[in-house]
C-alpha cells in the first residue's frame, strides 16, 4: 500500500495516526480496520505474529519451540515454586519373586527396593503386594517388618521403618498389601541411597513369600516435605461441683455397743442406764467415692436439727466419722473413729449447716470412711448429752461436698 504524503521522517510517525480507510472502533460494532498512533499504541482487527517456530494468536494463546528465563511467574507465583510442591509420582518400582524360602522361626526376605539420591526434602510413598503361602498349616496371623539401611542392602539388624501384622486363618494363599508414607519424612540422612528391605514372619512354620504375577514393591515421590508443627494436649478446664447426699440410715447405741433402736441419733451421757452414748449416720459411700474420683476437696458440710440438749443452754455436736458398710446391729464405740474431729455449738432446737474438716471429704474419696458419727463425749458430763434428728426424721443429716475435677 502507498500513501500519497510522506507518513515518517527517517524512522518516526510525523503524522499523529496511520490508518486503513476502513477503520472504525465503534464500541457496538467493533473494530475494523487497523490504526497506528504515534504514541505507539495500535489497533488490529485480526494480528498473527509468529514464525515457523513460534506463533502467539489474536486470543493470547502462544507456542514457542523453547522458552529461556531466569525467571517465569504463572499468576503471580513463580514457575519453579509451583513445580516442587507438585507430586512427582512412581520413581522405583519392582517385581517381586514368586517364591521364597519357608519360615522357621527366622524373618525371611521377601522384597527390596531403593530410594535413589534420596532427598529429606520431599516426602515418600511406599506400596507393597504380594501373596503368601502357608502350606498345609493354618497361622493364625502373618507380620511384614520394613527396614531400610543407607547405601546397602537393608538387614534385620537395621531401623525398622513399619511393622504390620494380618491376620490370616486359612490354609489357602492370601494376598497383603502395606502403603504408607510415614515415617519417611526424615530431617537428615546416613547416606545417598535408601535401601528398603521388607521381611515376614509367620505364627507357623513352613508359610512362605508366595508372590504372583502382579507382585510388586514401589515408591512414589508425593511432594514436599512438611513442615512439621507442635501439638499440646489440651487440658480440660477443671470445674467446681456442690453436692448434696442424704443420709440413708442411722443407729444409735448405748456406751457397750448396744443398739437401742430409736430414730434419733443420741450423744453423751444422761444416765447409767444407756451410758455414753455414740450414733453412726450412714450415706451412699459408693456414690460419693465415684463423684469425687480423682477430684480436690475444697468444703465439707453437715447439716444436723438438734431434738434435745440437757441444757437450755445448748451444747456441741460431737462430730467424727466410720467407716462401717451397715450401721444396723451392734457396734462397739471402736467403731468411732476420728471422734470429735469437730464440736460446733447448737443452740437448743437449732438445725444448721456447719462446716468440718476436709480431710472427712478426702477419706469419703479415698474409701478409707463410709459415714459420720456423733459422741461418745469425752467424760460422764452432762454437758454434750443431746440427740439429733435420724435418718426418715424432719430435719435428718445431709453432708454437702465442694470439690474440683
């Protein structure tokens, strides 16, 4: 094409734009035509650059022969990046044997592979089949153990990498398989060359590496090793609890052991006729020893709804524990134990709940008391002679235990 007025100068646009009679960039109708501007931008409806070895269309889709850089970003990553994360897929594979020696009670050989220039740097897939023959016998199980050594033949003698056991309770062939990665992700190496070893064992004698036509060891590259992190075990938050238990039964009984069968769990000494008296309170130990497993006591409560003091005055609860499976029947005062381990004061008529040593709620835990018990008192006085209300009675013992777990 020729243009009647000169459109360069030497080799610059002079003119502002260059452009075939025909062309038109309406936004509805699209280009037509072509435009060179002088400002380098240009226009094409249709532009095909390339060469026999190399073409790039009007659609961005390009062929090249061979392509030299330092480097190439595919969006926004670059190229070489993007390819180590990629798995490289199977890198050694191997046909097993279709026989081997029988076991006699020492590990047989029954396949090997290696790794080549083993890298810590990606992480490795190992996949073994195979079929195993145990003759007339019938094992009850067969184990594979995997070893691998550097640059040599792997041994019995050598780091075990897995060990699997199958069961097998047939006299027929049976076919195993293992496939697993870890643990070959390893932060350094003894060597070049990893050589894998897989040896079996039998629960009988005379089973052997049978194989068959499809029998093979492999090893797949499948990425990157991983950066391995840190795991903590979290701990569960401990919690407080309060609960309550009501008493279940309760005795009392006269200073030589006798049981006077009465409601009300009497203290102290009145009279000869009952002596220094002692009552035993009974509660579901069981129940309290399975909630406060494992647990630290924080209070220990009993609630009591004092019947009678000899005095108007009031007077002290003889607090102690026992450590009796049944308060029915007799049982001598040595049955008291811990006695008077606490004496709150009670006015006369008063229920309340009063706090006791924690060591009862930790001896309740432990199994080494099963219940509460009030009196005897210390001399013949009349001073701590009452009762309180017993087990079915208006106002009967309740312990109440605070604990953390």
């Amino acid at each position: 094409m020729e243009f009647g007025n000169p459109i360069v100068g030497s080799e610059d646009l002079i003119r502002a734009a260059i452009k075939s009679p025909n062309f038109t960039a309406d936004p509805e109708t699209g280009v037509q035509g072509w435009r060179i501007a002088r400002d380098g931008s240009a226009t094409f409806y249709n532009l095909t650059v390339g060469s026999p070895n190399f073409t790039i269309d009007e659609n961005g889709n390009a062929v090249f022969n061979t392509v030299s850089a330092d480097v190439i970003y595919i969006n926004g990553e670059l190229l070489s990046d993007y390819l180590t994360r990629i798995p490289v897929g199977t890198i050694a594979s191997t046909r097993l044997p279709n026989d081997t020696a029988q076991y006699v009670g020492t590990e047989v050989l029954c396949a090997e592979i290696i790794i080549p220039s083993f890298d810590v740097g990606r992480r490795y897939q190992l996949g073994f089949y195979g079929r195993f023959d145990p003759g007339t016998s019938t094992p009850t199980y067969i184990q594979l153990y995997v070893y691998y050594a550097w640059d040599t033949p792997a041994t019995t003698n050598d780091t075990l990498l897995r060990y699997s056991i199958q069961a097998h309770e047939t006299d027929t062939t049976g076919d195993i398989t293992i496939d697993f990665a870890s643990p070959f992700q390893l932060s350094s190496t003894g060597g070049t060359d990893m050589h894998i070893g897989v040896f079996f064992k039998a629960s009988e004698n005379g089973t052997k590496y049978y194989g068959t036509p499809q029998a093979r060891i492999w090893v797949e590259d499948i990425g990157t090793a991983l950066d391995e992190g840190t795991w903590t075990p979290t701990v569960p938050a401990k919690q407080q609890y309060t609960k309550t238990y009501s008493c279940i039964d309760s005795s009392s009984f006269q200073s030589d052991g006798d049981n006077r069968g009465v409601a009300e769990c009497y203290q102290g000494y009145y009279s000869s006729t009952n002596g220094n008296q002692f009552s035993l309170i009974a509660f579901n130990y069981n129940q309290i020893q399975s909630d406060l497993a494992g647990s630290t006591i924080d209070k220990v409560e009993l609630y009591l709804n004092n019947n009678h003091f000899y005095y108007n005055n009031g007077g002290r609860a003889l607090i102690g524990t026992h450590n009796e499976s049944s308060v029915s029947g007799n049982h001598p005062p040595s049955h008291v134990l811990d006695d008077r381990i606490a004496t709150p004061f009670f006015a006369k008529g008063e229920a309340k709940w009063v706090t006791i040593p924690n060591s009862i709620g930790e001896a309740l835990r432990n199994g080494t008391r099963k219940g509460i018990a009030l009196g005897p008192a210390s001399s013949n006085s009349n001073n701590d002679y009452g009762y309180f209300a017993g087990n079915g009675q208006s106002g009967e013992p309740r312990l109440r235990i605070t604990y953390t777990k």
